[in-house]
C-alpha cells in the first residue's frame, strides 16, 4: 500500500516534444479535427473526475481510468434522450459533437490504441449484457455493435450463473486483474454496460533489480514507510517549476510513457492536483528538455474500487440517476422508467523493475423503476506519473498512490 501524499496520473495524451519516439516502425496517420476534439473533451473529463474523487479520498490510493468510463458512458449516450443526453454530454465535455461524430471518434480511437506499439499488450473491450426477458430497442444495441464492437448477450438475471458470466468477462479481458465487477443482481437491474482496459509494458530502459534498496517513503513530515526503490540514471524528458518536478520515462519503442509530477519538498499534493488542468500539464510536457537525471522510484501495487454515481452527479449526470426524470426511452419503453443506478470502477496497477502492468473495468448499471548541476529525482515522497501515448491525447488512467508495498 502507499502513503497518502503519493499522487499519481497515468494518462494516455498525445505528442510530447522530448523523448521522441525514434524506433517506431509503423507510420501513425494525423488526428482529425472530429478526434482532437473527442480526445481533448477525454482529457478534460478525466482531470475533473481524478481532481472530485482526490476531493473525496484524500487519504488512500487512488488509480482509475478516465478512458474506460469515458467508454462505458459513450455506450450510455447512445440511449439517451432530451435532457438525460444533454447533461451525459455536458459532463463528457462533447457539447458541440454529434453523435455521430462521438461514435465515430471512439473507435477512431479505439483503433490508434491498440495499434501505435506491438510490444505493448493493450486491449480495449466492451460488452452489454440484459436481462433477456425484457425487450431492448435494437438500434441501441446496432451502434453499440458498430462503434463500440460491443459484445451483446442476454442473460437470465434471476440465477447466479449471470453474474458469473459477467464476471468472467471481466477477469478475461484484464488478464485476471480484475475478476469480480459485479457482487449481485437486483430485481429492477436490467442492463450491464461494461468497459475493460488492459496496459503492460516494458520500460525502454529497465532498472536493474540488483540496484533495488529497502529504503523510506515519506508519508508526511513525521511518517514515513519502508518501501522497495528502484534506482537509475536515465537520460529523460525533464521539467521543473517552483512547485514541482517532472520527468518522463518511456515504454517499449517510446509511443508510450509514463509521465511522474512530484511536488517539491514543503507543497501540498492535493493543492497541485485542484490545480491541474488540460493547459498547465500540456505546457509541462511541451516545455521538457532532455537531461541526464538520478532516479528513484519506489516498486508498488493498488488496487482501487470506487462508486463512480455521486462523483458523476457532482459533474452533472444527476439526471440519469433520477428514477423520476431520466429518460433511456431509446434503450427500454415499458410501463417503468430506466435510469442509471449504479457506476462500478475497479483497477489495478503495479510498477516495478520491468515496467507496468494496469487494468480497469467499468460497469454502468440501468435499473427500471418498479536545476543545472546533477539533477536528482528522488521519487521518496508524493509524485504525479502518467502513461503516455505520443499520437493521441486521451487519459486512460489516473490515479493516486499513498504509499509502496
């Protein structure tokens, strides 16, 4: 486990002036107009929901994937209606988009991921399972099947083996990091909308196992753990500014890269991370140069579970939780109203010597009613990382770590 004051980001964003990604060996065609502005609205909502869900958990861990319940929502949007549409696009920062065009961009997406590095194992899924004895429109589940390649199945939800089957699609698609999504299934639950992210990649330059030391991590002034820190020296992308440094360390062929913000000793990581936002971390990145740095970073694993409905009510989806007002009439037409009554997020991260290994599933659930001298990098106290895909600039994962185990 990890102290309180560890913050960490792991986001998938695009084109990062340093480390330049100097052994791809594919051509990776240009974003449309369509796709930056998908990419950046993803960009955006993932530092809102990171920044609400550090305002409720201060004290723990935190690791999510903005990128899969972005997904799992898009899912959503395509059965919505009137002001439940408006508000899951207000939230999504997607205001000016058609839905074709938000369909038609998630998968443009979804294809630039999985494609940019062969030696990263990255897989995308998504699935909506339903109660088979309820009738759902079928052009809901058509888009779903077209932009999403949704899984589409229908259950009987009244015996265990549904969610069973649910789970095990879960603990497939992330590699069995993530085996249980859903605990149980109430009557008035008729729909299982899921989204599954798995990442692992090798670091372009692994730390030597042989250099890692038990040493300190300091939770606050007057706490600190044992942790396991990796060492190395490493010629990195590198910025620093009077709150913090930052330093970029590159996957595989260098498409991806895990970006760490580590606050200077003496200012409050809560405070640097209210104050992210989509221009200050770009300018972090653009304003990187290439310097020769002394790297300590501590070996760690979380897993992290968290309901994601009053985060995504604070953000202006109250509507879709409302079983009075909420209008999925494109999903389910009956004599009972459908709404949203539940958003499971469940991840899993692990870094060590090798590289990192990380995996999230998101699960909506709808319900009827019824400095120049040596710099050093020593990583012993709350830091900031990211992963980093350079031609693309969605958030896959972001997260808080409290302290190494």
């Amino acid at each position: 486990m990890l102290s309180r004051y560890l913050s960490i980001i792991l986001i998938i964003l695009g084109s990062c002036k340093v480390a330049p990604v100097d052994s791809v060996n594919q051509e990776i065609r240009q974003l449309t107009t369509i796709e930056k502005n998908l990419i950046q609205s993803n960009y955006i909502f993932g530092l809102e929901l990171f920044k609400r869900i550090n305002e409720r958990d201060k004290d723990k861990n935190i690791f999510i994937s903005p990128l899969s319940v972005s997904f799992a929502i898009g899912m959503v949007l395509n059965g919505a209606g009137s002001q439940t549409y408006d508000s899951i696009k207000k939230t999504l920062f997607v205001t000016d988009l058609s839905q074709t065009e938000i369909n038609q961009s998630y998968k443009s997406l979804t294809d630039l991921l999985l494609g940019v590095d062969p030696k990263v194992k990255f897989k995308i899924a998504n699935a909506i399972f339903y109660r088979n004895n309820i009738t759902i429109k079928n052009n809901f589940f058509d888009e779903n099947k077209k932009y999403f390649n949704a899984l589409i199945e229908g259950l009987d939800f009244a015996t265990p083996a549904s969610v069973n089957k649910i789970n095990k699609w879960a603990n497939e698609n992330t590699e069995g990091k993530i085996p249980i999504i859903v605990e149980r299934i109430s009557e008035n639950e008729i729909m299982f909308l899921l989204n599954a992210v798995y990442f692992k990649a090798d670091w372009k330059l692994p730390f030597d196992k042989s250099m890692t030391r038990d040493d300190w991590f300091k939770k606050s002034i007057k706490d600190s753990v044992a942790c396991k820190m990796m060492t190395q020296e490493i010629n990195a992308g590198y910025f620093e500014n009077d709150n913090f440094q930052v330093i970029e360390l590159p996957y595989s062929n260098g498409a991806y890269s895990m970006g760490i913000i580590l606050p200077k000793i003496g200012q409050n990581i809560d405070q640097i991370i209210k104050n992210l936002s989509e221009e200050s971390l770009k300018q972090c990145f653009d304003q990187m140069e290439a310097r020769e740095v002394k790297l300590f970073l501590p070996k760690f694993q979380i897993k992290y579970k968290i309901d994601l409905s009053p985060v995504l009510k604070s953000l202006g989806m109250s509507i879709a939780f409302d079983p009075e007002n909420a209008d999925f009439t494109k999903i389910y037409e009956g004599p009972e109203r459908a709404y949203i009554t539940n958003v499971a997020h469940s991840t899993f991260v692990e870094v060590n010597e090798e590289g990192t290994e990380a995996a999230a599933v998101t699960s909506i659930t709808i319900g009827i009613t019824s400095i120049r001298d040596r710099i050093v990098v020593r990583c012993d106290r709350p830091f900031l990382f990211m992963i980093k895909e350079k031609n693309t600039n969605s958030i896959v994962f972001i997260g808080k770590l409290v302290y190494p185990s």
